[in-house]
C-alpha cells in the first residue's frame, strides 16, 4: 500500500454508519447505528412539531 494511502494509526475500522446513494445527491443508513440517529432525528423533529401545535412552545 502507497504512504499517501495509508490510514492514521489511530483510525477506527469499522463499517460507515452512512454512505452515498447510488443515484442522487444525500446519503442513506447503512448500518444499525445510522437508523438509530435517523429514528432519533425523526422522532425529534415530531415531539417539537406536536409542542408547537399545542401551544406549549
């Protein structure tokens, strides 16, 4: 493997969390762990949107 190619000492091996789509710009879940923060975002985003409806925000 060339010098220029090699990864730090201290990178992580591991399998991405997301990576690209095939077709199209944005990336999707490619892992567990990348549908847990997209169920966190989403869910997220629902709580503030109901507070708003209600009035509480």
């Amino acid at each position: 493997m060339p010098k220029d190619e090699q990864e730090p000492p201290n990178a992580k091996k591991g399998k991405r969390w997301f990576r690209p789509n095939q077709s199209g710009p944005g990336w999707h879940p490619s892992s567990w762990q990348g549908w847990l923060i997209l169920a966190v975002v989403v869910g997220a985003i629902v709580v503030v949107v109901v507070l708003f409806r209600t009035g509480v925000l």
